[in-house]
C-alpha cells in the first residue's frame, strides 16, 4: 500500500521555539494532505486541509500564524509550530490523499510526538 | 453534541469472545463510513470500510444502519492481537471525522 512518513517521530524543545514537521508521500503523488493533532485519550482532530501549490484551509479554532503549513509539492508538506508552548504539546498526524484511486483514501503517517518544556 | 460518538469503553474481554463496538453519527449526508485501528502511540490503520448491505473480513464484521446512523462493528473469536483502540470515522465531501475511539483489551 501507500506509503507516507514524518520527520521527525518525535521532538522536545523549549517553549518559544518553533518546531517544523515534513510529510511524505513516499510512492504516489498527493494532492491533498491533512494535519490532524491527537492529544491523549481523544480523537484526532483535524488542523487544516492543503492542497499542493495554495494556500492551506484551516478548521475553525486553529490559528494559522501559529501552525504554518506549506505544500510546495505533491510529496510533500510542512507544518511548522511556531513558538511552541506547553500547550501545543500533542501528538501529530499527516495523511495524505492521491490523485488516482478512491477518493476517499487516506494514507496516514506514522505521527510526531511533540513535547513541549 | 459530538459528530461521531462511541463508547470509549474500556472493553476487556478474554481470548475467544465476542465482541460489539456501536458508533452513531450526527450528520444525515455523511457519505462513507471506515473502522480505523491504533494502537498505543501509533499512527490510525484502515480496517474496514462499512457499507449498508453489512461486510466481513474473516473475524471482522462491519454493519451500517443509515436510517439510525449507526454503524457497528463486531469482532469474533478475539486473539490477544486485537487489543487496541478502535475508531470509527466518517467521511463528509472527502473530509473524514473520528470518533474518540472504543478501547479493547483482549486478555489471555
């Protein structure tokens, strides 16, 4: 199947700091990719949809200065934290979505743990 | 009230049994429906897709009610392997929602 991976698996910095995530699509070319973030004991919740060459929708409650995500080709996307906060820790997840097959497939990634001191 | 909901249990269950895992769904045009399995501090993997005419993948059987939006998936003979968390997610114009999850432990 397809593959997708994240980089890094996982991170602790110091509050302040901004933090950069890529994801990729290893084998397929994808289109549209998603950020989810998952904190302990709940469901993933998603952050924000982008789409290769514009700009990234975000859901409600996510602010976008504060979680920058770029999608400069169709292999891969960034979400950056920018000056993490304790709060932010969590645990994030990419999927992504390709151009050919069901519609509705989404490859996840295998997730970053982000610690925040 | 939550998009999709599920009993977050947690379900232990010896080795063998059977089990039932229900989910409901707030919104009447959602389109597809999945079971997702994580496990602990793991990323999500597609289990089953469900659809309303009911599915089964050998101990895995998925059932969608559309006119109850209610979706269930049933679990036979548990091995120790399937002890983890069970999510089911919806999809609405190719956006997809999680539930909070059902945990099981299968215990030997």
């Amino acid at each position: 199947g397809a593959v997708v991976s994240q980089h890094p698996s996982w991170v602790i910095c110091k509050s302040g700091t901004s933090v950069k995530i890529e994801c990729r699509s290893l084998d397929f070319q994808a289109t549209t990719m998603f950020w989810y973030r998952q904190f302990p004991k709940q469901s993933l919740m998603l952050m924000a949809t982008s789409n290769e060459g514009s700009k990234a929708t975000y859901e409600q409650g996510v602010e976008k200065d504060k979680f920058l995500i770029n999608h400069a080709s169709l292999t891969l996307s960034t979400l950056t934290v920018t000056s993490a906060h304790p709060e932010d820790s969590s645990f994030y997840i990419c999927s992504a979505r390709g151009t050919s097959g069901a519609e509705e497939t989404q490859y996840f990634g295998p997730g970053t743990r982000l610690l925040v001191l | 009230r939550k998009e999709v909901e599920q009993d977050p249990g947690p379900f232990n269950v010896p080795e063998g049994a059977t089990v039932a895992f229900n989910c409901t769904y707030s919104n009447s045009a959602s389109q597809s429906f999945f079971w997702y399995r994580q496990d602990c501090r793991k990323e999500p993997k597609l289990l089953m897709s469900v659809y309303s005419s009911g599915n089964e993948d050998g101990r895995f059987t998925a059932q969608l009610n559309r006119a109850s939006q209610y979706i269930s998936l049933l679990i036979r003979d548990s091995k120790l392997s399937d002890s983890a968390t069970y999510l089911c997610v919806v999809n609405l114009r190719r956006q997809l929602t999680f539930g909070s999850g059902t945990q099981l432990t299968v215990l030997p």
